[in-house]
C-alpha cells in the first residue's frame, strides 16, 4: 500500500538550513532563514515577553482546551492590533501561527467560493501555493516583482487583475514582502483597492511583520483602508517574528464581511478549526495576550519591536554603503529601499554557490537575503564576499 510514496523534496529553506548547521567553518553566515536575529546573532526573547512568562502568565493552573475559536480577551487584543480601534464588527479567531491562519481561511474559503482560484504575488512566500492547492485551490500569479527597477510592477499588477473574475481571491503582503522586501506606496495601494473593489474580488492579506517596515499602525494601513472601504477580506496574522515567539505557534485570522451574519460566519471559522487541530494552543497566546492588554507591556514591546526595525534598517545602510565603496559604480539602492527582513538580491545561481562553497554566506536559491542575519561582527565578511563574487 505505501511502497509507492512519492519522495518529499524538503523545504529548500528549511534544507538549506541543516546544510549551514553541519557546515564546520567558524566564520559561516546564514542569510537563509527567515529569522530575526539580534546584534549578537541570536534569537531574542523580548523582554515585554519575558517579563510577562516572569509573573506567572500561562504557568498557572491546569492546562485544559482553549475554545476553538481562542480565548476572547486574546481576540479583542488582536482585533485592536491589526483593524484599529472601533473595529467590533471584524470577526477574528486564534490560529496556529500565520500559516494556521492561511490554511483555516483556505479551508473556509473553499467552503464558500468552491469554484474560485487565488492569484498570488509573483514571486511570494513558497508555502503559499502549497496551503491553498492543498485546500482545493486552483493558485495563479500575477505580476508583482519588476526585475528590471528591482520595484514594485503595479501596471503589470493593475491589468491583471482587472482581467479577473469577481470572487477571485487576491493574495496580497501589506507590508515587508517576502521574498522580495518591496512593498507598494500608499498611492499605489490606492490604485490596487481600486481595481479590487470595480471588480468585485476578495483580498486575503497576509500579515506576518506587522511592524517591521514602518510601525505597528502604518504596517496594517492597506488592512485598515481596505476595511474602510467596505471591502471584505480576511487577514492572517504571525505572532512567530514581531513577538520572538517562532515555536508556541502564535496566529490569528480575522475576517471582514460587513453583510454576514456574525454568529454564523464565527460557526463556519470554527468548523474550519474544529475539523483541522480543534482548537489552538495556550502558552504563547496567553504571553500575547497579556503583552497587548497591558499599557506598559504593549508600549514596552512597541519600544522593542521599533529597535528590531532600526537595528534591520542600519544594517540595510550599512551594507548599501560597504557595498557600494567595494563596486563602485553598481547601484545597491534596493537595499534602503525595501521593508523588512529580506532583499531579493538579483544573485545568480553560480554566486549563490560561490558564496556558500567558498566564504560559508549562505543565501536561498531565489537570491533572497535575509538582513536580519547581518551584524557588526559578520557584515564586512558578507560584503567581502559578495563583492567578490560580484566583480
Ligand atoms: N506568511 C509569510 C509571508 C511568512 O514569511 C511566514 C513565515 O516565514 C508565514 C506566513 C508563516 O508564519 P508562521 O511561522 O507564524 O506560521
């Protein structure tokens, strides 16, 4: 019965990974992963977080099942962070991390439109295209990345989705774009809506570094302006990177349907859940949670979350100077102006292994970087080392 399992080709990210963890060379760099590391290369634990595990929160008493749908006061907590205030009649769920999220909407999307097909940024995440097929889904792209200004292609965007039907779903990354760190303006936003909203399609944001381009509120400013327009959409958020909280699998999915009944599109997001894991898991909701509600936890984690962003964007200027006085004359400008933790770097595949055979830097197949692997200590090295490959 089972002797003819196809193969599973691991996670190019994940595989690269264990590659760089066998590698015995001293001076190696991953730039692989999608991970925030701190000045001193590790994983941080926020002290907003750690100050919350300190009173006891999540320590205390029996474990027992969280509702299905997670506990309210995390879900009012989020409900402020992604929607603002006064956003009452959003309908939001816990969800195991960002990609619980994905999949539970996909699930009760299919349930919804069965005949619908999503449209993805052109490139995006990789587990994307997995989660929705796997719910059924038929994925298409449109064009987002223009290679040739290394910017956002919103007229190749703009056509295709004017070409869409209405009730087609439209993935999209309000901010810190992965792989490639371009995000639109607001003016393009605007123009994006536009269509989206003449058409009659329906957008799936996916908000996984809320925070990590401009701040908490500007990040969820498409999400915001969206709901402002009356539009639905759903929205999932990843607690993994702006909370340092990558393996309590901390998520939520929010959805806007300004003319569903409340209490039944809640029904058909807990079936979705019911169904997949039951309900989710308690500890790093209940750090969240406490976090958000307290004023000075929230304004303590906010504080933390802006040095993250700054730390990410020194580097940026850091490497963009270093960079441009080792190859004069090339234009490295894409790197201050991308969000987040990842700059799509135009690395062909024979630098990319130059890279990791010879200096120990290693860098996705795509050519996607990961800036938040960069400090002090190892940014001259990776400079070293691409300018050399470059030249
Ligand atoms: N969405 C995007 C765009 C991501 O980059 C990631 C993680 O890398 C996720 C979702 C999944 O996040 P989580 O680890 O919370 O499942």
């Amino acid at each position: 019965m089972f002797d003819q399992l196809p193969a599973y080709a691991d996670d190019p990210i994940l595989g690269l990974f264990e590659v760089y963890k066998a590698d015995p060379r001293p001076f190696k760099v991953n730039l692989g992963i999608g991970i925030y590391c701190d000045e001193a290369g590790q994983v941080p634990v926020l002290e907003s977080v750690r100050a919350a595990r300190e009173a006891g929160v999540g320590a205390r008493g029996p474990s027992v099942y969280l509702p299905t749908e997670g506990g309210e006061a995390y879900r009012d907590a989020v409900r402020e962070l992604v929607f603002g205030k006064n956003a009452d009649d959003i309908v939001v769920v816990q969800t195991v991390a960002g990609t619980g999220a994905l999949k539970v909407g996909a699930d009760f999307l299919k349930g919804v439109l069965p005949d619908a097909a999503i449209w993805m940024p052109d490139p995006t995440w990789a587990n994307h295209a997995a989660i929705f097929a796997g719910a059924g889904f038929r994925v298409e792209n449109y064009p987002y990345y223009a290679k040739e200004t290394g910017g956002f292609d919103l007229d190749g965007a703009v056509s295709a989705l004017q070409k869409l039907q209405a009730g087609s779903v439209v993935l999209l990354h309000p901010c810190c774009h992965n792989p490639t760190g371009v995000d639109p303006t607001q003016a393009e936003w605007h123009a994006l809506l536009d269509v989206i909203e003449q058409r009659g399609l329906l957008p799936f944001f996916d908000v996984a570094y809320q925070g990590f381009a401009h701040g908490v509120d500007e990040d969820a400013w498409a999400v915001r302006e969206c709901v402002r327009r009356g539009i639905a959409c759903l929205v999932a958020s990843s607690f993994s990177k702006i909370f340092s909280l990558y393996g309590e699998r901390v998520g939520a999915l929010g959805v806007h349907a300004p003319k569903a009944d409340k209490a039944r599109l809640l029904g058909q997001l807990k079936l979705a859940i019911r169904r997949s894991y039951s309900c989710p898991p308690a500890l790093g909701a209940a750090l969240v949670e406490a976090v958000l509600s307290s004023p000075a936890s929230n304004a303590q984690w906010r504080a933390e979350l802006d040095a993250m962003r700054g730390r990410m964007r020194e580097v940026r200027t850091s490497l963009h100077r270093k960079l441009g006085e080792a190859l004069p004359g090339r234009d490295f400008g894409f790197l201050v102006a991308q969000n987040g933790m990842f700059s799509y770097s135009g690395l062909s595949a024979a630098q990319i292994e130059a890279l990791r055979s010879r200096f120990g830097v290693y860098v996705v197949s795509s050519g996607r970087i990961c800036v938040a692997g960069l400090n002090a200590s190892n940014i001259s090295h990776v400079c070293e080392a691409l300018a050399e490959v470059c030249s």
